[in-house]
C-alpha cells in the first residue's frame, strides 16, 4: 500500500482531480475537463478488469465505486468525477455522503443542459443507467413537461472498447438499438454513457440532422470549473499533467486510449488486489442528501 501513497500529490501540492470509468469512455470527460481546466493536474483510473459497469447489479457497482474513492482518497485528490453514468446512476447519492471531498456526476449537469436544448429527450444508456430511471428523474424534476424516451444499448461498450467503430456490424447493431428512438423523434439525444461519443459518427446518421447530440462530459466540465471555483480548490499555477492508471492490461489500454489522446499514454497496472485491500475508515462529514435531491450537481 506504502507504494500508492500520495501519488498525485507529487503532481500538484493542493491534489489531482481524480476521474474514473470503467474503461476508455471516460476519456471524453477527460478531454472536456483539460480543456477548462489545463492548469490542473488528473488522476485517472480505468477499472478494465471489471468492465463493462452497465450490465451489473447496483450492489456490485456501489462496492466498485468505494474501492476507487478509496483508493483515490490515498492519493489526496481533492475532487473526483465519476466519468461513468451508470456508477453516477447507481452510487453517486451514496458515496458523497462517506467521502470529505466533492465527487460530481454526469447525469444532472447533462439533464440541465438538455431541457435548455429541446422537449422530446431521447436517451441512450447502459441497461442499468436505464433501469435506474436517474435521467428520466433528473429531467422531469427539471421540466415537468418534457417527453422522454431511454433506450438501453448493452451491445455499444464492448465495441467500442474493442476498436470495433465501422463496418456493416456496427450500423447493424446501432441501427437495431436506435430503431425505437427514431420512432420517437427526438429533438435532443443525450448519451448516456461515456463510451458512446466515440459511435457519434455512426448514430447521426440513423437520425434526422436537427436532432442536438448532448455529450454529458462537457456539461459536468462545467460543474467541475464552478465547483472549483465556489471551493476555492482551483490551482493556481499551470501543472497540466495526467497519471493514468488501469486494473487490466495496460498496453491494451494505452493503444485503444492513444486514438482519442493524440499521444500513447503511460499507463500503470493497479492491480485489483490493492482496490479490494482498501478498508481504512472513511471520513463521514457531510449528512446524506435527501433522496428527492435530483438537481445538485
């Protein structure tokens, strides 16, 4: 354990911003948050040997997300995002309550955004961030009015985890996904998972070209610059550097990561044995929310 201490503190003395997924979706939040914030330093950690999130039980998802903040914890970061909509689905209300610094997820900052956007919402999602009904709660909270219509695509994140983004199988597959949200008629389409902006170039073409296509990472980019700034954790002075961390193979990673970097990453193993080994007790200092408190950030 001595051997992952502190780590991202070695970065930034004021602490990385640690954002986690289950695999390479995440990047796209990634991306989004350096972009707003260059002069800050992330932590991020793809949970590979455990993907994909959105086919697994809540209680499986909920242990997973405390092991990473607890982990991340160890290394002092002083915010985490959850660059996973199925774990902001199924955990996040939960763990901000048991950790001392701010976690933020996906799905409010992007139903916020989308009634600004439209009135008919589709929504493309793993089966359980559709189970869960998160974004049909969030969005009826927000616009009592607005018509939804959530589509569960369990075939969308192993595609794109294996490189798999062109060909006849892949338009087979989105189009058969998307056939009950063309019958909608969206006038806005959330993707409801971090993996599926990298199919963007296939599912606009299963749809009319009106329809606005709302990548949630950068409305929780966003949340994160107001967030910093309201705490006053923002740094100060430019660090701009990425520690990237993977529970599978870190080759693996880094060649499908490198694509949608710019740059082949430097990707260490974190073993789940050291995820699991987290049990140091948690810093509980902020009473549960209620549970109708859809709209917080």
């Amino acid at each position: 354990m001595d051997n992952w201490h502190k780590i991202s503190l070695r970065l930034n003395p004021l602490g990385a911003i640690g954002v986690f997924d289950s695999g390479v979706g995440g990047l796209t939040v990634l991306q989004a948050l350096q972009s707003l914030l260059p002069q800050e330093s992330f932590l991020y950690f793809g949970d590979t040997a455990r993907l994909p999130y959105g086919t697994r039980r809540r209680s499986e998802i909920l242990q997973y997300v405390r092991e990473i903040l607890r982990w991340m914890h160890s290394q002092g970061v002083k915010m985490a995002v959850m660059a996973c909509n199925t774990s902001s689905a199924l955990a996040l209300t939960q763990v901000r309550s048991e950790f001392s610094f701010p976690i933020l997820g996906l799905i409010v900052p992007a139903a916020k955004m989308a009634v600004t956007l439209g009135k008919r919402i589709g929504v493309i999602a793993t089966p359980a961030t559709v189970k869960s009904g998160a974004y049909a709660r969030a969005l009826q909270e927000l616009s009592p009015r607005v018509a939804i219509a959530q589509v569960a695509c369990p075939e969308f994140v192993p595609l794109v985890e294996s490189n798999c983004l062109e060909g006849d199988r892949v338009h087979r597959i989105v189009r058969q996904t998307l056939s009950p949200l063309v019958e909608f008629d969206p006038d806005t389409l959330i993707y409801g998972c971090t993996h599926y902006p990298h199919l963007r170039h296939v599912i606009e073409q299963y749809l009319p070209t009106t329809v606005h296509h709302l990548d949630p990472a950068h409305a929780v980019a966003r949340a994160a610059v107001r967030k910093l700034e309201a705490m006053n954790l923002a740094t100060p002075c430019p660090q701009g550097q990425v520690q990237f961390y993977v529970s599978g193979i870190p080759e693996q990673f880094a060649q499908l990561a490198s694509q949608w970097l710019g740059y082949y990453p430097r990707v260490e193993h974190l073993p789940l044995s050291v995820l699991t080994q987290c049990h140091w007790p948690l810093e509980i200092t902020v009473p549960p929310p209620a549970p109708s408190a859809v709209v917080a950030s």
